[in-house]
C-alpha cells in the first residue's frame, strides 16, 4: 500500500518569542540575505512554500512598544517577489489583512507576484477587528468584530472576479462589483495569471475561520498540540467541505509545528528544553501571563505559582496582538496543569504556551510526522524554526532523504506551480455577474 505524502513549507521565523534571539547564529530580520537563506534552504528539501507573517502596527503592552518588535517588519509581497528571482520552483506565500487593504490593488499586487514568479503566489487571508492596528489606516479600527469574516469573504469573491475578467484569449474586460463592502466598477490591469488565482490559505482555528477555510481557502495553518486534537481538527474542518460543493483533498491542513533533532532521544529532548528556556525567560513568562489575565502581574515571581485573581474578560492591557480566545477558559487550564505537574508560572508557559513540537532522532520525527498525516490530523505542516535564518537546514539535510526513502515525501518537483506542488487544479473562472 502506497504511503500518502505530506506537504511541508517554511515560515518566516518572526517578531516573537519563538525566536532565540541570543544565539550566536541568529542574523538580521530585515536584511534580504536572512530571507533567501530559508527560502533556498526550503527549495532544496523540496518544500511547497515558503510563508510570511505580516504585522501593521508596532505592537505595545503596558503603554510600551513590544521590545521585539524593534527588530522592524517588512512588508511581505516586496520581500517575496525579490525572492521570486532567487527560487525556481517553491511557492511563495504573503500574509495580507483584507480588513485594512482594497480588492483591486492586492488582487493586482497578487497577480503580479504570480506572473513574475511563473505561478507560485499565495496568499494567507486574515482579518482584524483591532481599533489599535485599525489607527494606521483611514478607516481606523471602524469594521465590527462580527463583520471582519463577511468583509473578508466579499473581499476574496471580489479578488477571483477581478482575476477572472480576462478572456482566456488575453482579452481586457469591464468588471463592476456591487456589494455590502465594496462597489467597484473598471478594468483590471493584468491578464489571468499562470495558477489562474493565486492558492489561498486561511489561518484560524474558531468557528468562524474554519468556515471561511472551508468555503474559499486551499490551505489552513492551523495548530494543535495533540494528535487527538489534530485528529479532532481535521474531522471537523473536512466535514465542511461538501456543502460548498467542495472534496477531501481541495482543503489541506498544514499545522504550523516546531523540529527538535538529536543523535538520541535523550539528546533531543535536552535541546528542547533548553531552547524553551530560551524563549520563555522570566520576563517573557510574565508578558505572556498578562496577556491571558489582562493585568500588571510585574509584581509577580515567575518561579512563583500563578496568579488566584481571575482574567480581565475584555483586557486592553496589550495592543496589536491576536486575542488569545477565550482567556478564563485557558486561565483554568493552566492552572490545572500548574496544581498537577507542581508547576511555577515561567514553566507553566513553557509547558502550556508553545506550538507543536516533534522531539527526537531524525528517524523518530520522520516516523511521528508520517503518523500524523496516515492517522488525518494533518496533510503536511508547516515548519516555523527557533532560528532565523539557519533553523531548517538540520530538518532538510536529515528528516527529509528519510521521509524520501519511505515514500512519505516528494523526491522532485513535478510541477512549476504552487497548485502542482499541492495537487490542486485550475480553479474555474468566476461567473460574470
């Protein structure tokens, strides 16, 4: 029996605590050196795409500019159509807000990066309903937290349609949109691209973002800390599919996870944990406890328990951060695993606050990662290193060639196009209206 092989791309490591900044390897976030270094690196293991963050405003807490937010953040379709000219074959993926952005000039910068990349644009599609971010545009912070999905819907069905209003001959036609959030009318100002539409990816695991995926994305970021949850995911989201006339394989689901390697096991897990100890220092311990309870907990010890006062349901403590959901739901949490395990704050974070971690021997991730995708938690992941930018070169040289020889993973590409690399086909030309 035939294996089913995963998906795999590289993100961007970004302004986070995710990063290990002290390393002696980590390099710059800005230069364009850092960039191409994963990217290439992402090529050569044959990766389907490499993925960029976005961030609109500096991100502050407590009055103050996030400290690792001064590292800078460039715009993601500048950086990615330089890499255009560096890469041959990986896809590349661009985080753009459809809440602080117009139809007709991202679908045209899409196109663009997809005409000069010979097909490999995506782009993740997110939304904000953060008066904070929302202060840098005209419109500062006006759409309503129920609206965010339903202008991102009609912005993306506005995107297809300006893609789609040259005949297959290369011929330029009137487009007129009228809608809720949008009444436009013109000629928009490139032919189709080569994938047809730019691969788009949703990321978000609520309700409303798994609907959304499941009615117009071909890509979820998503992420679970379990195969069970992962399992769980995956059941719930695929399930959606077929009542937008949707199958099984047009939705992949690639959670954003975290590689340790080690010659041994014990050896790994040592890594591990010294590398969380590295992202999570006492002060970060704390930002990221205020973050869920909402209040100076500066007088706190982060070898100390946590806090017994309750969450701030609404906090506005930090600004220009994805809200956490529901934060006295995973205040309880933690405090279960805290009175469980014996558990201090900065190690309650450690334990509770991260991502997804496959620890161990090249050959036991491989075999983990290979169980997740036989077992449906996922169709592939979505590497996000603690290094930037030399975080992925050990999974490429050495999980990689194993995934190749058992079947698991693509030993060339077989296309040139994004959808190729996912096994997706032309999308259909949006009807005229």
């Amino acid at each position: 029996m035939s294996r089913r092989q995963m998906h795999l791309a590289a993100h961007f490591p970004g302004v986070n605590n995710t990063t290990v900044w002290a390393d002696p390897r980590s390099r710059s976030q800005i230069e364009f050196s850092s960039f191409e270094h994963l990217a290439r690196t992402a090529e050569r293991g044959l990766f389907d795409f490499f993925f960029l963050a976005e961030g609109l405003r500096l991100r502050e807490h407590k009055g103050r500019i996030h400290d690792l937010d001064v590292v800078g953040r460039p715009e993601s379709i500048t950086v990615l159509n330089a890499l255009a000219a560096v890469t041959e074959r990986l896809g590349l993926a661009a985080t753009v807000n459809a809440t602080f952005n117009e139809p007709y000039e991202l679908a045209r910068r899409f196109a663009t990066l997809d005409h000069l990349s010979g097909g490999r644009a995506a782009w993740n599609v997110v939304t904000s309903s953060d008066a904070f971010t929302g202060e840098n545009f005209r419109r500062g912070g006006y759409l309503d937290r129920a609206d965010r999905y339903t202008r991102a819907a009609e912005f993306l069905d506005t995107a297809r349609e300006l893609w789609d209003s040259w005949t297959p001959e290369g011929i330029p036609r009137p487009f007129a949109h009228r809608g809720r959030h949008f009444d436009i009318a013109g000629e928009f100002g490139l032919p189709r691209s080569p994938q047809g539409h730019p691969v788009v990816i949703q990321a978000g695991d609520s309700d409303e973002g798994r609907e959304f995926a499941a009615a117009s994305a071909d890509v979820i970021f998503t992420r679970h800390s379990s195969l069970a949850e992962g399992r769980a995911f995956y059941a719930d989201v695929k399930r959606r599919l077929a009542a937008y006339g949707r199958s099984h394989g047009d939705l992949k689901i690639m959670p954003g996870v975290g590689v340790v390697l080690g010659d041994t096991a014990a050896e790994a897990q040592e890594r591990a944990a010294e590398i969380r100890r590295q992202q999570t220092s006492p002060q970060t311990a704390l930002l990221t406890l205020e973050q869920i309870w909402g209040v100076d907990l500066s007088s706190y010890d982060p070898d100390g328990p946590l806090p017994d006062i309750d969450p701030v349901v609404d906090p506005a403590l930090t600004q220009g951060r994805t809200r956490r959901g529901d934060t006295v739901a995973i205040a309880e949490k933690w405090r279960a695993l805290s009175r469980e395990k014996g558990l201090s704050i900065r190690q309650t974070v450690i334990e509770a606050g991260g991502r997804q971690f496959f620890i161990g021997t090249p050959e036991a991730v491989a075999t983990e990662l290979e169980e997740f995708v036989r077992k449906e938690a996922a169709d592939g992941f979505i590497l996000v290193p603690h290094l930037t930018p030399g975080g992925l070169d050990e999974f490429v040289d050495r999980v990689v060639p194993l995934l190749q020889e058992r079947g698991a993973f693509r030993t060339e590409y077989r296309g040139t196009t994004l959808r190729s690399h996912l096994g997706l086909g032309l999308p259909e030309r949006v009807s005229r209206r």
